[in-house]
C-alpha cells in the first residue's frame, strides 16, 4: 500500500506524511497561479515586466505539479494545476500554429528585416550578406552608431539599399532604416522615456502597391526599475495603424513579448504580429545570444498592417550582435 492510498485509520507518521504531501503540492501551484492571474489581466507591475518575457518556459513548467498532484491523487489539486496549464497553453501554443487569415494574398511581395546591432559593434558583412541573400528591400535597424554607418556602406549595402533614413548616435539610442525604394517623408523622432531612443521612419511605394508607412522601433529595455516607466511609455507612443492612420509597418526591437500586455495593446491597434500569424511566434530573437545564462525570448518583431498579407518570416544569426534579425516576406496590398 502506498501513501496516497492509505486509509483513514492509518497510523499518524502516516498521515502526517500524506498531509505534508498536500500541502507541498498546493505551495507548489502558486507561483503558477500568480503567474496566470497576472498574465490574463495584463498587469505588469514592477519586475514582473521582465518576468512575463518567460512565460512560455513557465506554460511549460506548469505542467510538472499538474503530473505530480494527479500522480499522488490530490484531484482538487491537480484540477487546479490542470486549469493553470490549460490557460498558460492557450496563451502561447497559437503562436506556434499559422492563422488561418493571414491578410492580403493578392499584391506587391517585399522582404523587410530588422537587426539590433549591438551598440554598433555587429559585423556589417554579415548583415548586409543577408541582405543581399534575402532579396531583403527594406532593413530597419537599432542601436546605429556612426561606425556603423560607415562599415554598412563599405560592406556595400547601398548598392542594394540606396535610399535611406539615418539617426546615428553612440550607445544604443541611435536608428536606421534603409530602402531599395525611394522614401518619402523620411525623418526620425525620440522616443519619450528614459534614454529617448531614436527611430526612423518613411514612406515607401512599391510599384503596383499603395503606400506604407515603415518605422524602425526601438522602446527602452525595462532592464532596470527607474526604466520601467519609460518602457511602457515608449510602447503607448509608438504609432497606430488603425482609423484614420496610415498604413504602417513597425519593426524592430520591442524590448517585449506577446506576453506583455502593453505591446498586446499596441497590435490591437491595426496590426498582427508577422512571426505570430505565420506559427513561427515562439522563435527566440534575444538571449542568450551575448553569453548571459538566459533562455531564448521572442523580443524582435515586424508588426505589419492587418490589410497588409504575412507570407513567412525567418530568424538568422548576426555575427557580433546579441540579437537575431527577424526577415519577413509581406504582401502589400495592390494601389486602389
């Protein structure tokens, strides 16, 4: 005889044991019941920020007291710990399963790709290399110095991008956005919070397509608590695409996953998150890429139109860069 199946007239040592049991697999759902509680009501308070970037590595973990309540017969327990697994699931297994809307199918076919490149320090070649082996006509990138530009040009990226949009800066503030077509409006603005990353922007109009707004994004890093304000205000500022907007495409560093609830809040503005709609939303762009002891999170992203098409995305490794460059293949909607 077991524990779990003891009767009610066991000897106290084991019943003692049984409820200690208990107990231990109750303590053992509340990290897990927090983190769902929080997660579904989109709150992010303090640390939590960069704690919610982890959730599906916690979706995963969530089914280790499930396995053990049920396996020692705890059933309120492991129903309980069942629920949690369940809604952790439904948050993060759609990302890994294509929509079946996935926009315009009809239109103009353009690559765009976007690349943080390390405060500046990320091997030109190699970017530009998949550039060129992409067909990529429109590269975004963050943390432009003015090095960069410099190795960018002598790599030859424009050759293939000619037309461009510049904020170069030292440190991890500056933007960039290159293109194979001509940009209209093109301009840069800083962001509100904490270091007041820049971003650049334009208009582009592929032949046959209509006009798109395209923006390199690059909000502050909640990496440290005096930032998290500016974090999140950075993300409430980033543009719309919805009413009276135009049409627009944001990529770039979000410094965010789908599981925080303020960028959810930005694409409920006209968007869809490209790697999301294609299944290929639970690919890591950051960490631990660097060398840091951190699990692989999904913080690049290419935010495109809802009337935009997502035909695929791709994620390769830059030499010199702690990011990886996310590659998308949009189809723009044909000019009325």
């Amino acid at each position: 005889m077991t524990i779990t199946d003891a009767p009610a007239d066991a000897s106290p040592a084991v019943r003692g044991r049984r409820a200690t049991v208990t107990v231990l697999l109750w303590l053992l759902l509340i990290p897990g019941l927090v983190w769902t509680v929080f997660r579904l009501g989109g709150w992010e308070p303090g640390r939590l920020i960069q704690l919610l970037a982890f959730t599906p590595y916690v979706a995963i973990g969530s089914l280790i007291p499930a396995v053990l309540a049920l396996a020692c017969r705890r059933w309120a327990a492991g129903v309980v710990a069942a629920l949690i697994a369940v809604v952790l699931a439904a948050c993060v297994l759609p990302r890994a399963l294509p929509d079946l809307d996935k926009g315009a199918t009809a239109g103009t076919e353009v690559r765009l790709m976007t690349s943080n490149l390390l405060f500046g320090t990320a091997d030109a070649a190699d970017v530009v290399r998949l550039v060129r082996e992409n067909d990529v006509a429109v590269l975004a990138v963050q943390e432009l110095s003015p090095s960069a530009v410099t190795r960018l040009a002598a790599a030859g990226l424009g050759e293939l991008l000619p037309y461009h949009s510049l904020a170069a800066e030292q440190g991890a503030s500056g933007s960039g956005l290159y293109s194979r077509f001509p940009l209209t409006d093109p301009g840069s603005r800083r962001n509100p919070g904490g270091y007041r990353f820049l971003q650049t922007y334009g208009t582009i109009a592929p032949d046959g397509a209509s006009p798109v707004f395209v923006e390199s994004v690059h909000p502050l890093a909640p990496a440290l608590p005096q930032w998290f304000a500016g974090w999140k205000s950075d993300l409430a500022h980033e543009p719309h695409s919805d009413g009276d907007n135009p049409r627009r495409i944001l990529l770039g560093d979000f410094n965010s996953t789908l599981d925080h609830g303020a960028l959810r809040e930005l694409i409920s503005h006209g968007y869809r998150d490209a790697a999301d709609t294609v299944g290929k939303g639970l690919i890591g762009t950051w960490g631990p890429y660097d060398g840091d002891l951190i699990p692989p999170v999904t913080i690049d992203h290419v935010l495109a139109d809802e009337q935009i098409g997502v035909k695929d995305i791709s994620v390769h490794g830059v030499k010199g860069s702690d990011h990886r460059a996310v590659i998308a293949t949009l189809t723009l909607p044909a000019a009325s």
